[in-house]
C-alpha cells in the first residue's frame, strides 16, 4: 500500500470514511493507518469533512434504563493506567451511595428488563445507579440536549474540573499495568423474533451471552453456539438461552485472525456428537474489541 | 466579562475528565451527545435493540478512549458520532447477510444549514463545507453518496437499490468522491 499513489491513497481514505471499503480491504486500512501517518491523516481529513452529514440525524432520546448499563460496563472496565493520579477526594456534598469504581461483580445470570436498573450482584456493594436527571430528560424532549448541559458543565469547569469533584477510586491491590489488552471477540446472531450479543476476552475462559427480542427456536431444538476458528473446525461454546443473560465458562479457545460465530440447532441438550448435527441458523464474523 | 465556554469547549472538558475516569463528567458527556447517538444509529440500524446495543458498545469505547481525542480531531461530537457511525457499518455488513433487504428508502436531503441557535458553524474562508460540494455533483453521484452515508450500503445494495450494474453504481461512487475531493481542496 505504500506504493500508492496519494490520489489512490486519498480514494482509499474517502471510501473507508464514507464506508464503501468493506470487508478485508476495510480491515486491512484500519491496521494500516496504525503505522502510516500519511493515511492517517487523510482519513482524519474525510472524517471531518463528512462530519457536515451528521446534522442529517435526528436526534432520539434513549431510553432512561441505558446509562446504568453502561455505567455497570465502564465500571468493569480495565482500569487503564493513569499517568498522574492523586486520590481523587469525595467532597461532602457528594450523596454517599455512589459506588467505588474497581470492584470486580461476581458472575450471575441475570435478567434484563428495560427501564429497570439490574439487581445488585451478590459481592458488590449495594449500590443504585445514579439518579436524578429523568424528569428533566422527559420535560425537554424537544430541546436538543447540548443546551442543556451547559449551566452544569459551566459550573463544573468553574471549579476546576480536574479532579475535585468525581468518584473515589479505591484500589485495595495495585493495578496491573496494561500493556496490550487481549482481544475481544464480539458476535452479534440474528434470527427472526431477536438476537443474541455473545462476547469472550481471549485467554479469559469466560463467554458472556446476552439476549434481545425473543429469539425465535422451533420447541423440539436448542440453538447450540459454535467458535470456527482458523482450521475451520467448529468448537461448541454451549447452549444458547432463550432470554436473559448469562455467563460461562468455556474451553481455551485456540487464537484465531477472523473468527466465526456460528448457531446451529440441536437436539434438546446439544448435539450428542461434538460437533453440529443440525441446520446452520446464523452466524457472524466475531468483532474485535473496538 | 467571564468566558462563557463554547459548546465545543465544554465537551473538550468533559472528554478530558473521562479520560481522567471522572465518572460524572462521562455522565454530563452522555446526556449532552447520547441523543445524537442515538439518532445516528437508529437511522442506520433501523432496529431499536440494535441501536440501544451499539450506543452502549460506543459509549464504552469512548470511556476507553476519550484520551485519544485531540482538538485537530475535529468538534468533540462529531469525533465521537464517527466512532458511532463505524460501529454501525461494522454491525451491517455482517447482519446484511442474514436479512434480506428492507423497502427502498428515498434519498435524504441533508437538513438546512443556514445558522441557527443550535448551530456552532465553524467556517472558515476559503473552506468549502462538504454539502455545499455535494451540491455540485451530478444527481446520480450525490444520490449514492448520500445513501451510502445514511443508510450504509454497499456498492451491492446500491446496485440493488436503485437498479443499476455494479460497475455504474461503483463509478458513480469512484467520481463523486474524487468530486468532491477537487471541491474541497477548492
């Protein structure tokens, strides 16, 4: 790709931003642009321009119940090292229920229910999900939202935003530091009536599985959950639920340059042999972490 | 007379303070840009659970990343409604295999970009903004750049969409794009 002209470089740049590159050429690009500057920027450059078209959006308000679920996520986060981090101090005024960042949930399964905040897990502190801007959120529908946050972020940055005001982190042993975070793999697996968001950190032995809508499954069958690495040889993650979600142990899984999600349906426990029996209902190229 | 921060300003804060894992700035940081978010990928995605996934996979990426947001990034909102855009295209291409195309979508018009008291226009001289280009461009050009930006189709469903072969629709693509690069360089 070196060798290419800065019109042909340009062109792949426009193409990515606009999304008309796909696929392998798509990928092939993003981890180009790690290296090579030049291709860097004149994708930087596209994004811009094309930024224009975002007023093209209109905007929708989310649903009150996605910022606790976010929230729950950022907290599981790994926490990325900090070059200059002093003890953030809780001021008094700060209400005593919000939760220390850094503590590891244990695994459950639980069920989702939209616009509900999700159940304390068992070893984690009690702790309800920030509250307090849902009725000014539905009493400005239709006010775009920047507005609204100036008078509070004024008063924020008044009193020096960079560290008094903010969670207490507390970090009991020290924190790792994180040189390369493993890969995520992510699987989106769509079939009529809803879908599946399967998701395992390599090396983790671990696979998180959340489901939306309700799947439709004939009743006689269970949709089994498959990993097709590099050899093609399809490895069994287990049973998928038909709702909720869940988290599991699973095999070490072999390292894989474009791993395949795959469902296939079985027999009520599975397929007896080891490998799929049944029709292939859906599958998904896994997304690496973002 | 106190410097009253610009919006672009006061999400350039907040980003730094998440950077800084400053959680109730992350927080004004989503209720200020989710809506917009939002919009974004529900226009793309179509399917409400579908957005509402992403939009939670996008916020958790820019908590991960906000310290990669620079000022030559462009504005704050739009740095991150591209990370939400790319989300989104990545999230087509693979259920785009699975489902079969919805019904035809007319062509969007970009909305009206006269200034207004939402709007921070940020012009500079000599600096053509893309729509005004887009303006320019042969219909047929401008109609697959635009489906392409809002609906995120290929040049497949394009060729789909509108009846056209693959090599028509990829010239039109090739062309308006290099249009609009002559345009902007203008």
């Amino acid at each position: 790709m070196s060798r290419l002209s800065p019109q042909a470089r340009e062109h792949l740049a426009a193409s990515y931003v606009l999304g008309t590159l796909t696929g392998p050429a798509r990928r092939a690009f993003e981890r180009r642009c790690e290296q090579d500057a030049d291709l860097a920027r004149r994708r930087s450059r596209w994004e811009r321009a094309f930024a224009d078209l975002q007023r093209g959006f209109t905007p929708v308000l989310p649903r009150e119940g996605l910022w606790a679920q976010i929230e729950q996520r950022a907290e599981r986060a790994p926490i990325r090292p900090e070059p200059s981090v002093s003890a953030l101090a809780r001021p008094a005024s700060v209400p005593a229920t919000e939760a220390p960042a850094g503590v590891t949930p244990v695994l459950v399964a639980r069920r989702d229910r939209p616009g509900q905040p999700a159940p304390a897990r068992a070893a984690e502190p009690s702790a309800p999900p920030v509250r307090g801007r849902s009725t000014r959120r539905s009493a400005s529908a239709g006010v775009s939202p920047l507005w609204r946050v100036w008078a509070i972020a004024a008063s924020l940055l008044a009193t020096a935003l960079g560290g008094v005001l903010g969670w207490q982190l507390t970090r009991p042993e020290p924190v790792p530091q994180v040189v390369e975070a493993p890969i995520r793999y992510v699987g989106v697996l769509t079939v009529d009536g809803g879908h599946w968001v399967v998701e395992t950190v390599e090396g983790s032995g671990v696979l998180k599985i959340r489901t939306r809508g309700s799947p439709r499954i004939p009743a006689r069958n269970a949709p089994e959950l498959w990993w097709i690495g590099a050899d093609g040889t399809p490895r069994s993650l287990g049973l998928l639920p038909r709702e909720g979600e869940a988290e599991r142990a699973i095999p070490a899984l072999p390292g894989a340059e474009a791993p395949v999600f795959a469902v296939s349906l079985e027999p009520p426990t599975g397929s007896p042999s080891g490998k799929p029996t049944g029709r292939v209902i859906t599958q998904f190229p896994a997304l690496t972490d973002l | 007379m106190p410097h009253v921060p610009s919006e672009e300003e006061t999400l350039a804060a907040l980003l730094r303070a998440t950077a800084a894992r400053d959680k109730r700035a992350f927080r004004l940081l989503y209720e200020a840009t989710s809506a917009h978010l939002m919009g974004l990928l529900v226009r793309m995605l179509r399917q409400r659970d579908w957005a509402e996934e992403a939009l939670q996979d996008v916020y958790l990426r820019i908590w991960n990343r906000a310290d990669s947001y620079a000022a030559e990034k462009g504005h704050p909102l739009a740095w991150m409604m591209t990370i939400a855009r790319y989300r989104a295209l990545d999230l087509l291409r693979a259920r785009r295999e699975l489902v079969s195309l919805d019904e035809p979508e007319s062509t969007p018009e970009p909305r009206d970009h006269a200034p207004g008291p939402d709007d921070e226009a940020v012009t500079q001289e000599g600096l053509h903004r893309l729509d005004q280009c887009l303006e320019g461009l042969p219909g047929e050009q401008r109609d697959v750049l635009l489906l392409a930006y809002y609906e995120g189709y290929t040049h497949t469903e394009l060729s789909t969409r509108l009846g056209k072969p693959l090599g028509t629709v990829k010239s039109w693509v090739r062309r308006g794009l290099q249009r609009l690069q002559e345009c902007l360089d203008r």
